[in-house]
C-alpha cells in the first residue's frame, strides 16, 4: 500500500509586519467636531453679523469636508497589497493630505473676499456677548479634537491626521483671533476692524494649506525618511557590520522611503564571497532583525553581493 506523502505547508504571511490599525475612528471622531462646531459657529455669526465670526464659520465647513476625505483615505490606505498595488495603498493618505490643502485655499478665498466687501461697507456687531461665548465653546471642541489628532498622527505617523490636527489647531488660532478682534470691535467702535481681522484669518489659512500641500507632494515624489532616521539606521547596520571581526563585510547603496504610515528601507550588503548562500541570507535576516528591532514597521529589502566582485561596486554612488 503506498504510503501518501503529507503535502508541504503554505508558507504563513510574515509576522514581522503586522497589518496596519484601523485609524478611521479619528476621521470620525473629527467629522463630529466639525458638524458641532459648524452649527456653533454658525450660530455665533447669525446672532452677530460678524464677517469675523462668519469665516471662522467657514472654515469649520471646510474641516467637515476635509474630515470625509481623510475618512476616505484612511479606508483606502488599510487595504493590503494586491496585484496591481503591491506595495499597498498607503499613498492614499498624501491625496487626503492635499485635498485638505486645496480646501483650505477655497476657505481662504471665501474669508478674503467677504472680508474685503465688509471693509467697504462697515456694519454695526449685534448680540457680541453671546456670540463670542458660543464661539469659544466651539474652540475648546476643537482644541480638544485636535491634541488626539496630532497625538495618534505622531504615534502611527498617519499625515491624514496629522494634517487634519493641524487643520483643527489653526482653526483653534483662527478663532482666538477672531474672538479678540471681535471683542475689541465691541469695545472700541471701530467697525473696520472686524474685516482687518477676518482678511489676517484668511491669509493665515493660505499658509496652513500651502504646507499642507508641500508635504503631501513630497511624499508623492517618494522623499527620504527624515536625516536623524536615516542615521539611526545607518548606527544599527554598522553596528551589526563592526561584529564581524576579520571578516570583511560592507554595505552600500543605502535609500529609504515613505509612503504614508509605511517605511522602506533598502540596500546591498556585500560579504565573502566564499560565504554559502545559506549563511548569506542568515546574516542578512539576522541584520533585518536587528533593524526591525529599532523600526518595527521598516521594509527592509537587502541584496547580497560579493565583497570581491568590481562588478558589487558599480551602484555605489546611486
């Protein structure tokens, strides 16, 4: 009776790199803000006619669309790699990151042209005291909001939320301008200077989404992990690398890259060429350890060369 072999096992998806967490709870946690926020600020301005108090208004209106687009990206990036993306969806964040920017530029044009109108026709403040106290409330929301925003982008270096934080906190800065311009108007009389106040709002915001939209861009373009990372993980291979004492084993055309909340790291490590290619690719899991140990979510790609080989040193300066 023959004797039936047992089929070989399927190899297990890598535990080194486990799947990304759902992050979308703070993209609903900011659609919130921005619907109560909303309807506060709008209250501020109906009871008042402050052309101040209206783009702070306006902005907020600008968060919620922001909010569900980040939502959006957020939902995108959590797909895992696929035929056609096998490097994942994480870039989808960098588009959340620059329709934010591009809202922010709309917002901003709404804020300077109602500001510019309301600088030629000054017109009286109403119900000033109520409106402001509604307005700070709304800030307070928003300043909430934004700390766990910009506290999970760090933690998960999401740029959804981090640019959605920063959105929220120069909301924050925004009304805190606008309630002090609209308090001196109440006491001073002078009308003109709600609108100066709502035009600085605006120019304020044109800055915000401008930076916005440079990093966003820059993480399209495939930018480089910042300097002190990329030095961090150079001390860690030459670390490793300083271990093999009389051995002569080197690396070389080192690049990292980020896309989203995910880190690459590549580059040729170059050994003995006497070496077997079991203990090749040993030393280089056990250097890919050693790196995960530092940076658990880097990708590290390694390539193996022949330290003896002229033809290992021909990328060197790629």
């Amino acid at each position: 009776m023959p004797v039936t072999q047992p089929k070989p096992e399927k190899p297990s998806l890598s535990t080194r790199h486990p799947a990304p967490e759902d992050l979308t709870r703070f993209a609903w946690l900011s659609i919130a803000a921005a619907v109560v926020t909303i309807a506060l600020k709008g209250t501020a301005w109906l009871v008042t006619d402050s052309v101040g108090l209206l783009s702070d208004a306006a902005e907020s209106t600008v968060n919620l669309v922001a909010a569900v687009v980040a939502l959006m990206a957020l939902r995108v990036a959590l797909r895992p790699p696929d035929r056609n993306h096998n490097f994942g969806h994480s870039k989808a964040e960098y588009f959340s990151a620059a329709v934010e920017g591009v809202m922010i530029f709309v917002a901003a044009a709404v804020i300077l042209v109602a500001s510019v109108e309301r600088f030629l026709n000054p017109a009286p403040l109403e119900n000033v005291g109520v409106g402001l106290l509604i307005s700070v409330v709304a800030s307070v929301v928003n300043g909430g909001v934004a700390w766990v925003l910009l506290r999970a982008g760090r933690a998960h270096r999401s740029i959804t939320l981090t640019a959605d934080g920063k959105h929220l906190l120069t909301d924050v800065w925004t009304s805190v301008g606008v309630v002090v311009g609209v308090l001196l108007v109440w006491l001073t009389g002078w009308e003109r200077l709600d609108p100066i106040i709502a035009f600085a709002v605006g120019v304020n915001i044109l800055v915000t989404g401008w930076g916005l939209i440079a990093s966003s861009t820059a993480g399209l373009m495939d930018v480089s992990l910042p300097a002190e990372d990329n030095e961090r993980i150079r001390g860690v291979i030459e670390t490793f690398i300083a271990g093999f004492d009389g051995e002569d084993v080197r690396f070389h055309a080192f690049r990292t890259r980020e896309s989203g909340h995910r880190r690459f790291m590549e580059m040729h490590l170059l050994v003995p060429g006497a070496w077997t290619v079991k203990h090749g690719h040993d030393v280089a899991e056990d250097l890919t350890d050693a790196l995960l140990a530092e940076y658990p979510d880097l990708r590290v790609n390694l390539h193996l060369e022949p330290v003896e080989d002229p033809r290992s040193y021909e990328d060197i300066g790629v």
